[in-house]
C-alpha cells in the first residue's frame, strides 16, 4: 500500500501550544492538530496512544517520556518525535522544531524510525 503525506498527522501534546501546530500545518501541508483541539488534553497517555494506534499514519510530538515508553513497550503506530529540550518560548521552540522536522519526516515517514528525537 502507499502512503502519501496527506494520509498523516502530527498530534502535539498538551505541553506544546497549539500556535505550534498552526505553523508546523504551514510548514510542512501535514495536518496537525494539538491534543487541545482533539480535545484530549486530560486524557491519560495510555488512552490516547491507543486512540492513535487506531488511526495508524499518526506522528506524536511530546516532550512526555510515556510516549516513547509505550511505543518501545506496545510497537507503532503512532509514531513519535521526541522533544528532549526544556521549557522554550514559542519562537525558540518552533525553531527547534523546524530545523529537524523535515528529516524527522523523512526518517519516520519513509524510513524505518519510529522515534525521532530532537536534543537542544
């Protein structure tokens, strides 16, 4: 089966403002969305992990280890881009994020990697 770009999408925890999904849509045209406008911002990780796994070509983006514990425990889908630098504006945050995300989506999306981590 092939899959194309406008089959995925980026889900942002709940720890990462929702204006970041907004530029990330931009960015990269791959829907994305926060856990705030799925409306599961209180949901245990656990839970969404599952509600994730369901819908298949999902990309999380956390800075929350359960994500990277569950999919090293469970398998994938979701697939996840690990946050692994502290509390950041918005701005410094999105430029983090920008300077990898488009090898993140090469990595996850056509390689074979399920956890793509970016470091400060």
């Amino acid at each position: 089966m092939i899959t194309y770009l406008n089959d995925w999408e980026f889900w942002l925890d709940e720890n990462i403002s929702p204006i970041i999904a907004k530029w990330l849509m931009d960015e990269v045209k791959i829907k994305s969305v926060s856990f705030h406008t799925l409306k599961l911002n209180a949901t245990p990780d656990e839970l969404i992990y599952s509600i994730a796994r369901k819908k298949d070509h999902i990309i999380i983006i956390s800075k929350d280890i359960d994500f990277r514990e569950l999919i090293a425990w469970k398998g994938t889908p979701p697939k996840l881009i690990a946050i692994e630098f502290g509390n950041s504006s918005n701005k410094i945050f999105w430029e983090r994020l920008k300077s990898k995300i488009h090898e993140a989506i090469s990595q996850l999306i056509y390689g074979d990697l399920d956890i793509f981590d970016i470091k400060k």
